[in-house]
C-alpha cells in the first residue's frame, strides 16, 4: 500500500479501533512551522471524552485475544511495522520537520529509524521475556511469570516525536498490551500518520491508536480508571501533573522521563578532541533533547585549551544552522515561539550571570533560529545552572578537585545522565559512582543505547525505559506455589 500521508496530504483524524474517524467534538488544534511561522494546518483534532472513551472500550474489547496470540505472532507484526517505519523514513521525518524544525540529517532521520530499531528489538523479546523458578526444598514448585497489564497509554514529547513511540507502544505490545499513544500538540501529524501502517502490519483493531489532542487529553488518560498505565515523557511541572492524577483515580502504573541538566566533567588527562566532540552535543536537535551536556566543568588546567576548541566546534556548528528541509543543514529551528521565547530568555538574563563565550542572539529576522550559546564562570545558584533550558544553550566552569566537581555536578534537581571524561579508569570509575543520575558515560556523555536502561534519578522521573527493564514496567509479576505434597 503506498504511504497516504505527505506535507500536502495532511492526516487530520484520529485513529481508533484501526479505523480513522472525526473526533467527537469540534474543537480543533493549529501547528505551524518553526522555520518561518507559516501555519501547517489549523485541523489537529483535540481529543474529548468521548474520543477517549471509544479508545479504551475498543482496547479492551481487543486485549483478551491479544493476550492470547502466540508470542511467533506478535513478533511477525511488530517486525513488519517495523519495517514499514524504516520504509517510509522519509515522509515520516517529513511530517515531523514541518512542526518540529530538525534537519533530516543529523536528527529528523535518525529518531525515526530509532522507532524502527526499537520495535525490532522488542519483537525478539516477545518469546523471551521468562521469569524464575525457586528452588524445591519447602515442597512447593515455585515460578513467577509477567502478565501484561491490559489497556496502557503513552504520552510522548514534542522533541522526539517518533523516537518516543519505539520507547513505550514497542515493549507495551511486546508483552501482550494494548496501546494508545497521544502526541505532543506541537509535534501530532507524524503519530496520526502511523494508523495507515498499524493496520497494514496486521495489527488487530484496538490494539494500537492515536488520539492527538492537548494537556487535557492527556489529564483523560491519565485519570482514566481503565487504563493500568501511562508513561509520559516531558515536564517535571506536568510529570507531578501525570502522577497525581494516576494517583487519584485507579493507582496506574507511572513512568516519568522529566529532563535533565545533564553535567560533563572533564579532567585534564584527557582525550581533549573526544571530550570537545561529546560536549558539542548541547547542538543536537537544536539543544531540545533531555539529556544534552548543557553544565560543563573544566579542570583548571585544560581550560584555555578546551574553551578554544569548544568554541570552534559550536561556531562551526552555527554556520550551519538554516531552513531544516534544506540538506546541509545542521542545526534547525527552535520548536515554536514559547519556546523560542524561553530559550532567548535565559540566554538575555545569561549576562547577568556568567560571561558570553559564543552566541548569544538568534539567527536572521524569520523564522525561529537561535545561535549555538556558551556562557563561562557562572555562578552555581544562577538559573543557568539550575534550569533545564531545552535549547542549544551551555555553561562551562572549571574545578580544581574530584571532591568539589562532584559536589558541583550533584548540586541540581535533576539526575538524568552525566558524562566523565578522563583516561585514569579508577578515577573514572568513582567519578561515576559519585554522580547522582541514571546514566553515565565514561569519556561520552548524551547518549542512549537500545538495550540499556534508560531513565533518571531525583526529580529526573522514575521507573525506566528500554531493555528489560520496560518490559517489565508493562507487566505483572505473578507468583505461582504449588504444592507438591498432598
């Protein structure tokens, strides 16, 4: 079946039951492009009550038979979906760069084809995913088995808007759930795009749906009282929101993957072109990623030599940044004008709080492009250093000792990744010990790898996506006695 959807074919229903309808209700969402403010479509339905309502009705209707099918089939399907994904990269990355503004090469492509990695991943996992058996020594054969949940949602961020699907619909389905994703309201058209190859992966209706729609779609969801999980990506303002809500109604199932300040230490024996080239990273995505390296500390001995070629590479970085449909584009747009606003923001009040190193101004007099920026020597309570920015924005201070560059690394709220760099492996070693996050990299920083845990500590959020561990977030660990002696 050819791909019906393109910049020019639009999709503008939700997806529901494998079938694409009208939202129950009239009104509708407006996305427009970052790259020069043009409006895209003003025809995103916002989903109600009632749209939510069918959505849960029909994944309950479906998830008996799903839980049943045999783990063989499950995998033909997510793998077939799979591929559909990699097969349509284009017009998928195409939808999301029309709202998002990332360049398909250096992101737009590569998170699609995470998606893509993702569902492939997991669709091995379908036969795979054992518990354990005790030992007999009581007269009990003991075992445990992971049951899938039931109905399950998932409510993705605008800055990695197919990346994030791979993250929580594969191991979701994997294990035998139902799944309905909801979209960020600025990033919806390449999601609602999906029900076109859900259905020709042979997926049974109900078992995976979109509903776009805002933060009171996601309220629905997350309030449901059928629904027995929802993993949610963004905020840690509406993370709280996400968690107090599952509380209040039916004690759903949460993970939270809330962003991150993301610290890079880097000592002076280390390798300075590897650390430099894992620090420039705050460009990816036009610095919109949860885990970008925007706190870097600097031994005292390598500052003036690492200041030197940071700012090289960012600058370098900046002489790309431009119309994100264009090829050689690096750097896109920031996501839309609150954004866009925040981002300036900061960096205006930056110089008050530290020196400007490089950038700080937005790139020409359209669209919504902002320089690759980098303040030094600022202060440790300073907004800089505290506040998740979400934008191609970094700080560079330097430390004198391991003891005090810890403390300075552990002195925020969040603790999603660290990254270490250095070339002693005792030093490294409890360096990444000491780092209060979920993640660290040894002489890399900012990454996330298919297999391995993915997630963070303090208010960074809880649980964790990806490898195992997701899968067993989407079930229930059953045990079973049984009693050999009578």
């Amino acid at each position: 079946m050819a791909f019906p959807f393109s910049s020019s074919n639009l999709p503008t229903q939700l997806f529901i039951n494998n079938e694409y309808v009208n939202s129950r209700g009239a009104q509708k969402l407006s996305v427009h492009n970052p790259k020069d403010g043009a409006l895209v479509t003003d025809q995103v339905p916002l989903s109600g009550a009632e749209d939510v309502e069918a959505a849960v009705a029909a994944a309950e209707a479906a998830f008996p038979a799903w839980k049943k099918t045999s783990a063989i089939e499950r995998r033909e399907k997510m793998l077939k979906f799979a591929s559909l994904l990699q097969q349509h990269v284009d017009q998928l990355s195409e939808l999301s760069r029309i709202t998002l503004g990332a360049p398909f090469r250096t992101f737009g492509g590569f998170e699609t084809s995470m998606a893509s990695e993702l569902f492939t991943y997991y669709a091995g996992w379908t036969d795979k995913f054992g518990g354990e058996s005790f030992p007999q020594d009581n007269g009990f054969l003991k075992f445990t088995r992971h049951e899938p949940l039931g109905v399950t949602a998932g409510i993705a961020p605008w800055n990695a808007p197919m990346g994030t699907i791979g993250l929580k619909a594969a191991p979701a389905l994997a294990t035998g759930n139902c799944f309905i994703l909801k979209p960020s309201e600025k990033t919806p058209l390449s999601s609602l795009a999906l029900g076109a190859l859900i259905k020709e992966a042979g997926f049974p209706p109900g078992v995976f749906q979109v509903l776009s729609g805002d933060g009171s779609t996601g309220d629905l969801l997350a309030r449901h009282m059928r629904i027995r999980k929802i993993s949610f990506t963004g905020s840690i303002p509406t993370g709280k929101k996400v968690q107090r809500a599952a509380a209040e109604s039916n004690l759903k199932r949460v993970t939270l993957e809330l962003g991150g300040k993301s610290p890079a230490v880097v000592f002076d024996d280390c390798h300075l072109e590897n650390a430099v080239s894992w620090c420039a990273r705050i460009t990816a995505n036009t610095g919109q990623v949860c885990f970008a390296p925007s706190r870097v500390y600097v031994q005292e001995g390598i500052k003036e030599q690492f200041l030197a070629k940071y700012k090289l590479a960012l600058e370098e970085m900046g002489k790309g940044v431009g119309d994100p449909d264009h090829p050689n584009t690096l750097m896109g747009p920031i996501v839309d004008k609150a954004q866009f606003g925040r981002v300036m923001g900061f960096i205006e009040r930056g110089a008050n709080q530290g020196i400007l190193l490089t950038g700080g101004s937005r790139v020409g007099e359209t669209g919504l492009y902002v320089a690759p920026t980098v303040f030094t020597d600022v202060e440790a309570s300073s907004e800089l250093l505290q506040n998740e920015i979400f934008g191609p924005v970094a700080v560079v201070n330097t430390f004198k000792t391991e003891e005090e560059v810890i403390r300075e690394a552990n002195s925020t709220e969040y603790g999603l990744m660290a990254g270490v760099f250095t070339q002693d492996i005792n030093r490294a070693l409890r360096v990444a010990s000491e780092f209060e996050s979920g993640m660290v990299g040894v002489n890399a920083v900012s990454l996330v790898q298919t297999e391995l845990p993915f997630g963070g500590s303090k208010q960074s959020g809880t649980g964790r996506e990806c490898g195992r561990a997701a899968l067993e977030a989407f079930t229930e660990t059953k045990t079973v006695m049984i009693n050999l002696t009578y």
